[in-house]
C-alpha cells in the first residue's frame, strides 16, 4: 500500500499500450485525472494470476494493448450502463465494438446490480460494484470480474485460471 505523502517516494504505475476513453469531461480536464487512471488499471490487473493469463492469452490470439473506457455507470439500470456525455448507454454495445480489437477490455464504471456482460475474443475486467480507487486499495483484487472468452469468470477460481493460462500457453 503506498502511504507515503513524499512525492519522490510514491510511484506511479504507467503501462503501454493503453487507450484511454474517457467519458466523463470534468474528470478528463484534470491533469490528475492521468494519475488516477493509471492507478485504477493497476488495481484491475495487480494480481500476478491475472497477469499471467493477460499475458498468454495476448500470445493465443495475437490481440495487443488495452482499452479503459472510465465512464459514469447507472444504478437503476435493468442492465450495465454507463453515461456518455448525458447519453445512457449499454456497457455491453461498448465492449462489442472493441472485442477483438484489443487483448484486454477495461470498464470503469459503477456497477452496483453486478451485472455481466460477455466478449468473443477479448479478455474483460469490470467491477462489481461501486468504483472507488479507494476500495480498489484495500480489496485486494476481489473488487473485480475477469471474464475470458469461450471460459466465462475467472477471479473466484485460481486454480481455473493456472489451468486456463496452462491451455493457452500449450496453443501458443
């Protein structure tokens, strides 16, 4: 956990190959907001298991990069929806406009029904409840659902995962 107020001694974690779509324009216009992006993606994906499938399924399919689509999601919705500059909008239209273009889909946004959605060919974290940096710190990665093609959800099952990434890696 990082605690420290020293600014020399807090890193902050970067990764390539990320496309950020941000829906939200007050938080966009914050400089600050780039940090807090790039903290919310370590927190999705800290867990080594995580990593590792991340990684072997990137070499199954020859998928590259990392979309983080930051958004508003809706409470009351009868499905898992996200505000797009004042439009409603279904998380899942999004994730099918970008399955298949990159290795691993992120959604940031509120989903407090803990709602699922599905992709074909891309791997797809999301939360499962409120998002909060905050409570993505102390959860230890249980905050979020990975769901991997033709598999379905993965985080509650580590010994699925080894098994999942043993498969991709022997289809490589």
């Amino acid at each position: 956990m990082y605690s420290s107020t020293r600014k020399d001694e807090m890193k902050i974690p970067r990764f390539r190959n990320v496309t950020f779509c941000l829906l939200d324009e007050e938080e966009a216009s914050l400089r600050a907001f780039k940090q807090h992006l790039h903290w919310t993606i370590h927190y999705f994906t800290r867990r080594k298991l995580i990593q590792a499938l991340i990684k072997t399924h990137a070499k199954k399919t020859g998928l590259r990069g990392t979309i983080f689509m930051r958004a508003h999601g809706r409470a009351t919705a009868p499905e898992y929806q996200y505000v797009d500059h004042g439009k409603v909008k279904c998380v899942q239209d999004w994730v099918d406009t970008h399955d298949g273009k990159f290795n691993l889909l992120i959604v940031g946004s509120c989903n407090e029904q803990n709602y699922s959605i599905r992709s074909e060919k891309s791997i797809v974290i999301h939360p499962n409840c409120s998002l909060s940096i905050k409570t993505m710190m102390f959860r230890r990665g249980g905050y979020s659902r990975v769901y991997v093609p033709v598999v379905g959800y993965v985080e509650h099952n580590p010994r699925l995962i080894k098994r999942v990434t043993k498969v991709f890696l022997s289809l490589c």
